[in-house]
C-alpha cells in the first residue's frame, strides 16, 4: 500500500487507518482512528527486539505506552533493564518508571507491561534525575523504510524526544526502533518533513527487521517556535525546561507569543511612562483614572483585566510571569496602587490565547482574578 501523490501527513495517517480497519488488520483498542494503532501481530513484532545488539546493551529503555509496544515493555522488564514509560499527555512530568514487585514472575511482568501496570508499577522520574536512555522504542501510524515517521500528529513522540535530549538523556547517536505492522511501512515524501519531526533507525514488522540507515539529523532540542501557549499550560514540565533554556542564553520564543520587536507599539503620548524599560514591553502606562484605561475610552476586546495583585507587587514581577507563559502583550497599564493591570492585545484572538494560558497565575501566594477587561467591566 502506497500513498497516493501530493499528499499530506493526514492523508496518509487516514489512509493507514482505513486500510487496517477494512482489513481486520487492526486491533484493541478500536477504531484505530486517531491512534498509534494496536495491530494483529504486534507480539510478533517485538520479538525482534531483545535480538537487535543496540538492545542487549542498552541499560535503560524508553517506550511508549500505547498497546502495539506492550510486548516491548515485556522484554524490557523481563531482561532487568530500567523501563521508562513517558506520562500520558506529559501532564504530570515527562518519564515514570516502571518498578515491579520483587520476585515478580512472567505473568506479573506482563501485568506490568500493560496500560493498567505503568500506572499500578511506576514512580516519577524527576526532571533533575540526569538519567540517561540507551533505546528509545516509539509507536507510529506510519514509517518508511529510510526512517521517516508519521505520528497519530500530537506531536507528543516529538517533543518527547526534543526534552530528552534538552535534558542530556538521549544524544544523535541513541537508537530509535518503531514497532509496527507491515502495511504501515510506506514511501514517505521527503517534503513532508520537518526539523522538530524525529526519525527512527530500526522499524520491526512481524516478517523483517529494516536497518534504515537514516542520515537526517534527529531534533537536537525543543524547538520553541513550534510549542503554543497552550501546551505550556497543560505541559508544566516545559515551563521549567523553558525557563531553563532561556537561563541559558537560548531564544524560547513561543509559536503564539505575541511580542516581536519589529511590532511593538508605542503609548500614544498622552500615557505616562515609567522610566525603567524592560525588552518585550517597551512602554508602560501608569496611573490610569478609576474604570478607563487611561483616557481610551471603554476597555476593547483584546484588553485582559489583571487583578489580586500583591500590595507588594512590581510590573517587573508581572512581565516577568507573562513572558514565561509566552503571554506578553504589545502594551501594559499598570494600576498598582489598585491592585490591577490591563494588558492589551493586538486582536480578540490574541487576548483569547492569551486568557487561556493566564487562568491559575500567581504572583507570590496569591493567585491574580484574570479576565477580558469588557466582562471585567460588565460585572
């Protein structure tokens, strides 16, 4: 089965997805849709990898949690070597560990290896662990045999991937082995790909073992231009691996960050400014009359109210938060004696993506009333 010409990375994913399904290819859990898909045969297919040699030196072992690789998670545990099972959504932390009970047998080996086990058998891996994988094992929807992957197009194999080796756990030379059936092996455009994509050395099938050879170069990091406001908010952990980075000298612009330094505004000369500039919010106004904002007439759609702030607060405090959160707007009205502040965005949109990453700040102790200031207003 080949893809047809001047398709895109969907395309081939549903015309993965439909095959296995009108085939009976596919497997538990079904419809395969929208997942990394379980398939008839996937026990088969790992078998090949206790015998890959990358495998039998390999002290740590990172696999993915969805059903075609729980037989890989098997043989991990049933070798003694260190099982790593990424956290769903990466919403608590990027890795957990899978412990088995001492003495434990096949058959709780196996329990251990199912989706019911990780959660039953692990223990977090913290993001200052330094641990280092040896073999990197993901699912596909499809791979070709040059090494080029296609995930179920969350990404989240990809920015796996990228924060280990943000974290100094994988390097270019870890091997990477997807398991898959036959049918998902298919020519991929090469056009199709790009730098945050993560390619894979071994592809095991339940008939062959393919050596892919792939010289493109694996993601050397997270690339922050490719992560929204979004995932920052549901993906705590990169909020410190980012904070990391920028500490590090390291551009962690966000896809959706809305501050460039080609597009700042400037205040319209009537604002007062405050003496101290900081890059990212060139101008702030200050002092702004009781329900205006300063002198602009009723608050506009793209106008975020900020309020709860600390007595004890400095807008330095707050542009710091919001530029962590990849939340910076092109302007902010500090109120401090007030206790609030109006950010103010370039459109609805904007401020919208923005109030989303804003829900649950907190400066200090306390945590800020963060709503758009027209609502704000109404109330």
């Amino acid at each position: 089965m080949e893809p047809r010409a001047g398709v895109s990375k969907q395309d081939i994913r549903e015309q993965i997805w439909d095959y296995m399904e009108s085939q009976n290819i596919a497997d538990f859990p079904r419809p395969v849709h929208h997942r990394i898909p379980n398939f008839k045969g996937a026990a088969r297919a790992a078998e090949h990898l206790p015998r890959l040699p990358s495998f039998h030196t390999a002290r740590t072992v990172k696999v993915n949690p969805d059903a075609p690789q729980k037989n890989a998670r098997f043989f991990v545990l049933e070798s003694k070597k260190t099982l790593l099972v990424p956290t769903p959504r990466l919403r608590t932390g990027l890795f957990n560990k899978i412990t088995p009970p001492p003495g434990a047998t096949k058959d709780t080996l196996r329990k251990c290896a199912t989706s019911q086990g990780v959660r039953s058998y692990s223990t977090p891996v913290g993001l200052d662990s330094r641990v280092l994988v040896d073999l990197v094992v993901v699912g596909s929807v499809a791979v070709s045999e040059k090494g080029w992957r296609i995930g179920k197009g969350e990404g989240y194999a990809d920015l796996e991937y990228a924060m280990m080796v943000t974290m100094g756990a994988v390097s270019e030379e870890t091997p990477v082995v997807t398991i898959v059936h036959d049918c998902q092996v298919v020519d991929i455009p090469e056009a199709l790909l790009e730098g945050h994509d993560i390619t894979v050395d071994y592809v095991l099938t339940p008939t062959r073992v393919i050596a892919t050879g792939c010289q493109r170069p694996k993601p050397t990091g997270i690339t922050w231009s490719k992560i929204s406001c979004e995932m920052m908010e549901k993906i705590p952990i990169l909020r410190r691996l980012r904070e990391r980075e920028r500490q590090a000298g390291k551009d962690v612009t966000l896809q959706d960050e809305l501050w460039h330094p080609s597009s700042l505004q400037k205040v319209p000369p009537s604002t007062v400014t405050r003496p101290q500039h900081e890059p990212g919010l060139e101008d702030d106004s200050v002092g702004a009359a009781p329900g205006s904002l300063e002198g602009e007439g009723p608050p506009r759609a793209a106008d975020i109210y900020v309020g709860n702030l600390p007595r004890d607060a400095h807008v330095s405090d707050l542009k710091r938060a919001l530029r962590e959160l990849g939340a910076a707007p092109l302007r902010l009205t500090w109120q401090g004696p007030r206790r609030r502040a109006f950010l103010h965005y370039g459109d609805p949109a904007s401020a919208q993506r923005a109030l989303s990453c804003l829900q649950g700040l907190r400066l200090g102790t306390d945590t800020l009333r963060v709503a758009l200031a027209r609502q704000q207003r109404d109330k």
